[in-house]
C-alpha cells in the first residue's frame, strides 16, 4: 500500500487542493466546495467579464493542477483534488443573483449533482481520465444545479 504525499509547498498541489481543504478528513469535496465562496463574491462584484475571466482561466488552469496533482501522487481524482469543486460551485452561481440563501442553494444543488453523478456525467467520469476528466464531471454537475437555480429565480421561489 502506497501513501499519499501531497505537498502544498507545490503551488499545483496548493490550488489542487484547495489552499488545503481538500485534506479535511470527512467529506473532502463538501469542504473544498467552501472555498468557492470568496472567489464567487469577489468576483461577482467585480462584473459579469471578470466572472467568465476566471471560470475559463479556472478551468484551463484546473486541467493542469489537477492533473498534475494526480500524476504525482499516482491516483486519478483522488478525493483531496478539490479545485474541480471550486469551478464547479462557481459555475452553478453564474449569473445567480447572490444572497446567503442562493449561495446555500447553489451549494447544495451542486454537491447533489456531483456526489449523484447521474447520467452522462458517470459514464463520462469513467472514460475521460487525466485533469480535463477530473475537471469535467463537476463542469457537468454544475449544468443541472445553475438550472434549477434559474428556475427557482425564474418563478420567483427564491429572491
């Protein structure tokens, strides 16, 4: 049995692991999902561009740290990889009018799309290995949770 070393000195395993939160004993993806929440405020306030600025640079930057991360610790998506929460969550509240109820919401849709993992996004975490496989199973979950997010928005159930 190997152990796993993670090293946050690494500026990939830092952001990989979200500043460290993915290390948290229990429920590792809920924790690191917490650490979108000052990303998503700030830059919400900052406008719609810087926004889309950061969830495309997050993606393309979370391929490679979370790849990366894999390879050097030798498991795919092993469950301290949590940037892929970060994006995912930010991506569910684009757009979403933010309050603590819509940020709790948005929180919880999420982390039900993406521990359910239904179809495709199951079939696709299989078959798609390396950081854009990593990536894209919570880009995915994020797709149904931003629109019943919507939705709610959309029929006044949450303001």
């Amino acid at each position: 049995m190997t152990t796993t070393k993670f090293q946050l000195s690494r500026w990939q395993h830092l952001l990989a692991l979200g500043f460290g939160a993915g290390l948290a004993p229990k429920a590792p993806g809920t924790f690191g999902t917490l650490v979108a929440i000052p990303f998503i405020i700030g830059f919400a306030a900052l406008g719609f561009i810087w926004y889309l600025a950061f969830l495309l640079a997050g993606t393309v930057l979370g391929i490679y740290i979370c790849g990366k991360t894999a390879r050097d610790v030798g498991e795919h998506d092993h469950g301290a990889i949590v940037w892929d929460e970060v994006i995912g969550y930010a991506l569910t509240m684009l757009l979403v009018p933010l309050s603590v109820q819509s940020l709790l919401i948005g929180f919880l849709l999420f982390r039900f799309f993406d521990i359910l993992k239904p179809w495709p996004i199951r079939w696709l975490d299989r078959r798609i290995h390396g950081g854009l496989g990593i990536m894209l199973d919570d880009l995915l979950a994020a797709v149904p949770a931003w629109l019943i997010l919507q939705l709610l928005f959309y029929y006044q159930l949450l303001n």
